[in-house]
C-alpha cells in the first residue's frame, strides 16, 4: 500500500480500509497497520478507537513479542457483526449467519419436499433471522444478506433470469427478500461466489489466474478470476461450464446429447449409493465407505470426462490453477490421476503443465462464505454502510 502522502485518503475511506484489512488478511497489530497502511501511528489510533465503537472491530491485548518496546494490541474484526448467507438448492436451501472474522455463528439446511419458489426462499430466511435474534443472533448486527444461487442472474439488481433446476425465470429474488426481511438484499451465481471465496481465502489465495468449478445438486457451475479480479462476462453470466458439451466417447455417455453437468451429476453418485438426499460431506461419507465396484466405475467416468472439460478450460484461459468445489472435489479425491491424465492429454502441453488442480480449501463453507463478502461489499467503500444497515 502507498504512504498516506502518496495517496491521500478521507478518513471514511481510511476507516473502511483497515476493517478491510482484518476481515481480509486476519487480525492485526496496530503496528502491523501502520506499516501496511503507511499512517502514522496516531492516526491509526484513532482511527481503531472509531472502528471500536461503532462495534466493527475488537482490540485484544498484545501477544508477547521479542521485539522491543511495548507490544502494540490487536485488531479483529467483530464476531458480531454478521452477514446473512443463503443458498437455495432443488434439495434443500442452507441459511447461515457469517460474522466479520470469518466464523460460521449458525447456521441451518433446510430439506425440501419440492424446489421452492422465490417467495418460498423469503420467507424461509425471514422466519429464520427472526428466531435466530431472539437466541443465537441476540447480541449481533446483522449488516445485510447475501444470496447465491445456482442459475444466471442479474447481480446489479438480484433478478434471477433463469435457474432452471429451480424452475425460476425473471424472478426479482433479491427485492422479495429484503421486502420480507427490511435488510439490503445481494444476489449472485453460487459459482461465482465461490470463486471469490476460494480467491480470498481458501485453495486460491494469492492466485490471480484462476478457474473454479462448483458441483451441486442443481448441476455446474464456474468461476472466473483473471488477473486477480471477477471475470463475469458482460451481463455477469461467465463461467457457465456445466452447460458446455465435452467429447465423450459412446461408451462412457449416459444421455444422447448432454451437457457437461448432466453427464457428471451428483444424482448418479447418489443412486449408486443407494441415497436419496445428502450433503457433501455426507456423500463423501459415503464414497469412503462403499467397496462397490459400480461407484468406482462411476467415479471414473466422470473423472475422465471432467478432465476433458477442463482441458478446454485450460487451452482458453491458461489458468495457474482450477479450484474443484461440491461433488466434483469428491470425484477428483476418488479418481485424481485419471483426471489429470485425461485433462494432459487433451490440452496443449504447455498449458497443462502451468496448471495445478485443488479441491476447494473451504468446504461446504464455501458459497456461504462467498455469500457473506456479496453482503459485507458495502463497507469495503464506507463504513457508513454499517450504519445504514441498523
């Protein structure tokens, strides 16, 4: 970061950029943020005694230091101050509450009987948040809600334009929910949203060439990080892999002419298993315990045709890195060198031997994290937005 002379900032501007710092990169000394900022000392002082009381930020006593002189206290962000996170899905929709620092404070999965409309889903989190203050959430702020949903959508209002697993079409989900809550409502891809959040903070951290997948119940989706920043295309719908068709060979097709995501599907894991409903991490439970030839067998195919897909990623984009999260990070784990193997043999050598391949870091905390920094956005430009949101 430049000096303070070098770049002069408001103090709105300087009080949303150290909050940024701490939620971004964890806790931090006072001096710690005088040298990344280039404020002097007192400024950050009082700077962090603003952010303290308006309840963004806590100061903890200093850890011992070798260093000497007195030991400078710590800066963390508040864990009460939360972001509502929601994620819909044809077979349940999960909410959860993400706080400042990053903690999960509780979170619910919602199975349901039928995929539920948008006006379903709002009254969903409405219930919620209203049980939640009275108990888990009494003593927190809640600065906004974010939602990541698996279809195309429109982020610059919430309208959702189409998820078809969902059966939404032109749904105006973000202003039916923040007309059912009164709390600013944000809507984005789930695939998006968990690029950014591996991108920030897990498998992807420090990597600016990037693709991410994502594997839900709803199918695949992707994105896109290039040169450190969200590539969403022009209307915000890049990264749409699952609809892509990947050479298959006869053998190892399940469908006449099917997409990328109909091939490689959650359900057929799920049906060999003998289950009707899981989690990931409940399905990967599963995969763990099962010796059935026929789950491997499946594990397989979709490995092979998840590398050629993935292939073609790479001969376009030449990432440093493509980031696997839900189901597909299982068929990676129950057939990782096959994937590899395939994706090397289809894609330009120079290209692939650039490339690494990671499950997502975060796990099923993924789209809710993701869904949590659409929410806290606001206040990476002014700290004013917290109090907008009370």
């Amino acid at each position: 970061m430049p000096p303070e002379s070098a770049a002069p900032r408001s103090r709105e501007a300087n009080l949303a950029w150290i909050l940024s710092i701490v939620h971004h990169d964890g806790p931090r000394s006072r001096s710690a943020l005088t040298e990344a900022t280039g404020l002097n000392r007192s400024t950050i002082a009082a700077l962090v005694a603003e952010l303290v009381g308006a309840g963004l930020v806590d100061e903890r006593p200093p850890e011992s230091s070798a260093r000497a002189g007195r030991p400078s206290p710590v800066v963390a962000p508040s864990a009460d101050v939360v972001a509502i996170s929601v994620h819909p899905e044809v077979d349940a929709v999960e909410i959860a509450a993400v706080a400042l620092d990053r903690s999960i404070r509780v979170r619910e999965r919602i199975v349901n009987a039928a995929p539920p409309s948008t006006a379903d889903v709002a009254a969903l989190v409405a219930e919620r948040i209203e049980g939640w203050r009275a108990d888990a959430l009494a003593d927190c702020s809640v600065i906004g809600i974010g939602v990541a949903v698996p279809g195309l959508v429109r982020s610059a209002d919430g309208v959702v334009r189409n998820a078809p697993h969902l059966g939404w079409t032109d749904e105006p989900l973000a202003a039916r929910i923040q007309e059912a809550t009164g709390i600013r409502t944000a809507v984005d891809n789930d695939a998006t949203l968990g690029a950014l959040a591996e991108h920030l903070f897990g498998a992807g951290r420090g990597i600016d060439e990037l693709v991410y997948l994502n594997g839900g119940a709803s199918g695949i989706g992707g994105g896109l990080v290039i040169r450190g920043l969200a590539a969403t295309g022009a209307s915000g719908y890049a990264g749409e892999f699952g609809h892509n068709r990947p050479g298959i060979e006869g053998a190892d097709r399940r469908t006449d002419d099917g997409v990328l995501e109909d091939e490689v599907n959650r359900r057929h894991l799920l049906d060999l298993l003998g289950i009707d409903d899981a989690d990931d991490d409940e399905l990967a439970a599963a995969l763990a315990a099962t010796e059935a030839p026929e789950v491997h067998a499946e594990l397989v195919r979709q490995a092979k045709i998840l590398g050629s897909a993935l292939a073609n990623a790479v001969n376009v984009l030449n990432p440093a890195l493509v980031v696997l999260g839900g189901f597909l990070a299982l068929v990676d784990e129950g057939a990782h060198d096959l994937l590899v193997d395939e994706l090397s043999r289809l894609a330009m050598p120079e290209s692939a031997a650039a490339v690494a391949i990671r499950a997502a870091e975060l796990g099923s905390d993924r789209l809710l994290v993701g869904a949590a920094e659409l929410a806290f956005r606001p206040l990476w430009g002014s700290t004013r937005a917290f109090d907008a949101s009370r």
